[in-house]
C-alpha cells in the first residue's frame, strides 16, 4: 500500500501539527501524538474524496523519502518535524466510492 511521509511539529504551546509536503493544504493535528497520529490518516482520506472535483486534478502521489530529501522546501518544513509514514492508496477510495 502507498504510504505519505507527513511532518509533525510540536511547539511549546500548541497541540501536535501534522502536514503532508505531497499533499498541499492538506493539515491535521491533535493534543497527543496518538491523537495526532490518527487525526492525520482521516485528514489525508478526507481530502482525498473531493480532490478531483475541487482541484480538478489528480490526488497527488507519494514521493519517496530519497525524493522528498532532494527537495528543499521538504528539508525546511522537516527541521526540528518528527516525520510520520500515513498508509494510503486513493485508488481503493475512488473505487470504493464508485
């Protein structure tokens, strides 16, 4: 199954946060990491089921770890981030909702 590396910053006085660098727009958080950790799978199925129809494109596929650590804007967002893997393949959601 596909899997999404989703980045998880905490700060002080915040909950955990949850981003998906493959996955523009696309946030998550919670007041533990579980919760967090649960939060972003739903967040990333959420998104999914619209995606075509709002964005008029195709959900994004996953990168690699190799290829999300050549990419700059990754190796930013990923500094002082805890990195999550989120198993998810979009083409067992589609055809689910067909």
């Amino acid at each position: 199954m596909p899997s999404y590396i989703a980045i998880v910053h905490k700060d002080s006085d915040s909950c955990y946060g949850v981003q998906f660098p493959d996955v523009p727009g696309v946030f998550s958080a919670g007041d533990t990491i579980d919760e967090a950790v649960a939060n972003a799978a739903e967040a990333i199925a959420f998104a999914a089921e619209d995606w075509e129809a709002l964005r008029e494109s195709s959900f994004p596929a996953p990168r690699s770890i190799d290829q999300l650590r050549s990419d700059p804007a990754f190796a930013e967002a990923a500094t002082d981030g805890l990195l999550l893997i989120v198993p998810f393949d979009p083409t067992t959601r589609r055809a689910a909702a067909e």
